[in-house]
C-alpha cells in the first residue's frame, strides 16, 4: 500500500474511533439521564408523599466535560434519613460500557455496581454487581428495594 | 508503602502483599473510628481537625468520609501493585539464570548423546532475561490465560488510579483491594514466587 493509501487509511481509522467514543459518550449520558428518570418512577408515591427526596449533585470529575456538564449524582434520601448515593464513574471500564458505584452515605466501603451492559444489537441494560465475581442480575425496582431495604435494616 | 514495612528481610513476597492489607484494614478501622467520635459530636475540635468546614457545615461529614475511604482504598491499591511488581523483579534474575542453566545442562546431554538440535549452542540465548521482562506487561505475558486477563484488569485499574482517571488511560475494574490481595498472591503461588 503508498503512502497516500496508508494516510487515507489511518484518516478513516481514526475518525471511525473519534466517531465511535463520541457514540460511547453520548450512549452514556443518555442512558444515565433514562435511569434516573427510571428511579424517579419506580418511587414517584414515596417522593409524592415526602417520604423519598431526591437530589443531584455535580461530578468531582469525571473523564469527558460533557460529562460534567450532563451527567449528576443522584440522591436518595430515604425517610428523611439515611442517603444512598448513585456516583456514575465513567466510560472507561472493564467489563461493560458505563459504571454507576451505588452506596449508602457512611458505607462507601459496602458499595455496588451498576453496569451499562449491551442487551441487544441497540440495546442497553443495566446490571447490579457487589463486587467483580458476583453479579447480583438485571436492575430493577425490586432489586433496588431490597438492596436499599438491607441497607436500612443494617445501618439505618 | 516503605520498603521495610512492605518486605522485611526474610520475609516472603506473599507476606509482603498481606503486609499491605492489613495496613489498609488498619488505616480502614482508624477511619471508621473517628467517624464514630465525629458522630457522637460534630462540633468538637477532633471533627474540625479531620474534616473541612466546607463538609462539617453542610453535615457531610460522612460524604466526606466516603471520600476518604475511596481515596485510602486507593492508595494502598497502587502500593500492592508496585510491591507486587518489586518482589516479583527481585526474583526474576535468579529465576532467569536457572532456567539458562537448566537449557545449558539439557543441551550439553543431547549433545553428549549424540541428539543435538539445530542451533543448540545458541539455545541459552532464547531465554528471556530480566531485561526482557522489565514491567507489568512482561509479567502478564509470563501467565496462562484466565490469570493473565486478571492481572490485565487489575494493571489497567492501576493505571486507570494513578493517571487521574482520565479518559483512555487505564480502566475501572470493579475489583476491590481484597479481590486484588487474592489474585496477586494465587499469582506468586503459580509462579512459585
């Protein structure tokens, strides 16, 4: 292959990888924004009622500026005490496209892991882990229930 | 970690990574400690002392030891590595020369027997010495497939920490300190270090 070929070709690579991590961001910031509307459903009578407040927060940092700039952590104030926190880290993960780190204030050493996963050629879900080896299934309100409710029970 | 701390003399490589846990279980148990007095009284000189008023007057005081937490883990992440790539370097020179010997002896025997192969004189020159095998990279290529994607992970986590986490360097593994104490020490055991 010339030279003008080799160029060419390095061009298309390299866009094609441009292309592809700015797909990955904005895959990441949408499916978080989805998520947190998600939780903001799944407990709508709770935040009705008082009993569950929500808050956002901004990233301390994070890998791309548009992640500051889009991406929050969420806040679940639960009975007007104790806080579980949803810290999404970032892009760059093993195992998956996205990392959320899920914890109750004061226990960050007891923390779980939400993972963007691919479900489908498009599609995408999210997988609750407690550490590397156990993977605890698909997210769901129920799961997120009783994480949170095992949580009250140990600490709250 | 110090040196003499991470790897007394005489003491093993495998204690050398225990020695780096139990120092992140004791820093880890200081921690929940003064969180425990901070909470009895956040008003006091001992709380204004570990957490910044910016966190002590919003009563984040457990944001910020969440914090803490993380960046301790963190800490102690990046020192069972390093201390995990000193004990194995220390020992890949005399390892090095063995294997050399062993290829010497086993060549001049197939010699002797009549059954040299070709370029058996050169063959100690095939062997990897400890310049071959100067960083994490050399280590992993030492290792069978699952151990070598494990340390993979465990090497992208480390430089994913101490590259600030930024984009394209390194990645987050979900592996906690415990995970990687276990795996860097099922390591040493199958490369009898």
């Amino acid at each position: 292959m010339g030279f003008d070929e080799n160029i060419a070709k390095l061009v298309t690579e390299n866009k094609t990888r441009d292309e592809q991590l700015e797909e990955a961001k904005e895959v990441w910031i949408h499916e978080v924004g989805i998520l947190y509307k998600e939780i903001e459903n799944w407990f709508s009578e709770y935040i009705e009622r008082g009993d569950i407040s929500l808050e956002h927060y901004s990233l301390g940092s994070a890998e791309y500026a548009e992640f500051l700039q889009h991406i929050k952590i969420m806040e679940l104030t639960l009975g007007r005490g104790p806080v579980v926190v949803l810290e999404p880290i970032g892009i760059n993960v093993a195992n998956g496209f996205g990392k959320i780190e899920m914890h109750m204030q004061g226990h960050v050493d007891e923390r779980m892991f939400l993972m963007l996963i691919s479900c489908g050629d498009k599609d995408f879900c999210w997988e609750l882990w407690k550490n590397n080896e156990q993977k605890m299934g698909v997210f769901s309100k129920e799961m997120f229930k009783q994480v949170m409710n095992k949580w009250i029970e140990k600490w709250a | 970690m110090d040196r003499k701390m991470g790897m007394k003399e005489g003491s093993s490589a495998k204690e050398a990574l225990d020695d780096i846990l139990h120092a992140y279980n004791a820093m880890k148990e200081i921690c929940n400690a003064a969180k425990n007095r901070i909470h009895a009284n956040q008003h006091n000189d001992f709380a204004k002392k570990i957490i910044p008023s910016k966190f002590l007057s919003k009563g984040k005081a457990d944001t910020y030891f969440d914090s803490l937490e993380k960046k301790v883990e963190e800490h102690f992440i990046m020192d069972i590595v390093a201390t995990f790539e000193r004990v194995v370097f220390d020992r890949i020179g005399t390892a090095c020369g063995e294997i050399e010997n062993i290829v010497k002896d086993e060549c001049n025997q197939r010699e002797k027997n009549g059954a040299a192969f070709p370029l058996y004189e050169s063959a100690p020159n095939f062997i990897k010495d400890k310049e071959d095998i100067n960083n994490l990279s050399g280590i992993k290529n030492l290792l069978k497939i699952p151990r070598k994607k494990k340390l993979e992970e465990i090497i992208n986590h480390r430089n994913w920490i101490s590259h600030g986490k930024r984009a394209g360097v390194g990645k987050s593994s979900n592996s906690r300190i415990q995970d990687m104490h276990k795996e860097l020490t099922d390591i040493l055991n199958q490369i009898r270090i």
